[in-house]
C-alpha cells in the first residue's frame, strides 16, 4: 500500500511561493496602471492658481489634493496634482508619469 503524500509538506515553496510571486506582479502591475506610471521626465513651470479635489472614497476617507495650474516654459497650462504644498507664483519642478496601458499623461509634484 502507497504512503499518501501532502503537497504541501512535500514542496511547501512551490504551494506557498507562486501565489505570493502573483500577488507581487499584480501589485506592481496596479501601481504603474493606475496609481502612477513610469517616470518620464520633468518640467519646469510656474504656479498660477490653486484649486483642491476630493480624492479617495467615502465621506470618511476622503481627503482633499491640491491641483495647481501651471504654466510651463513652452507656455501651455498643464494641471499638476500637488504631493507637496504648492504656492502662487511658485516656480516648481514637475515630474511627468505615464501609465503602462494609456496614452494620458499625469503631472505630480513633490518637494525633494
């Protein structure tokens, strides 16, 4: 008669270590989808105005994010989503994303 065996204590790494290796890529597939993006590079603008929106879910949850109006050195406006405190007339650095899967690019900045 044949001993039964259990995959799990026969290759505990391979049970345990696949559906971890999935979960890692799904996180770092959500994070340059949705979240943010690769980094493309930076621009240089000036502050013109200051508004704020509502980000997150729930009334509890929400908080709200400043979007600055910039006008950068080509002179175009881009709306740019203020990580950092952002101040009128401000000369800033904005760093600029682009998602995996959409040709809409996404202006962020932060105070190094």
């Amino acid at each position: 008669m044949e001993k039964p065996t259990h995959l799990l204590t026969n290759k505990p790494i391979f049970i345990l270590g696949i559906p971890a290796l999935i979960l890692i890529l799904l996180a770092v597939l959500f994070q340059f989808t949705v979240v943010t993006g690769i980094e493309k590079g930076t621009l240089e603008g000036k502050v013109y105005s200051i508004s704020q929106r509502p980000l997150g879910g729930g009334n509890q949850n929400v908080r709200k994010v400043d979007l600055a109006k910039v006008k950068i050195l080509d002179g175009t406006f881009i709306m740019v989503r203020c990580e950092s405190y952002c101040q009128l007339d401000q000369e800033i650095k904005v760093t600029v994303y682009k998602p995996l899967f959409s040709s809409e690019l996404r202006y962020v900045y932060e105070r190094t």
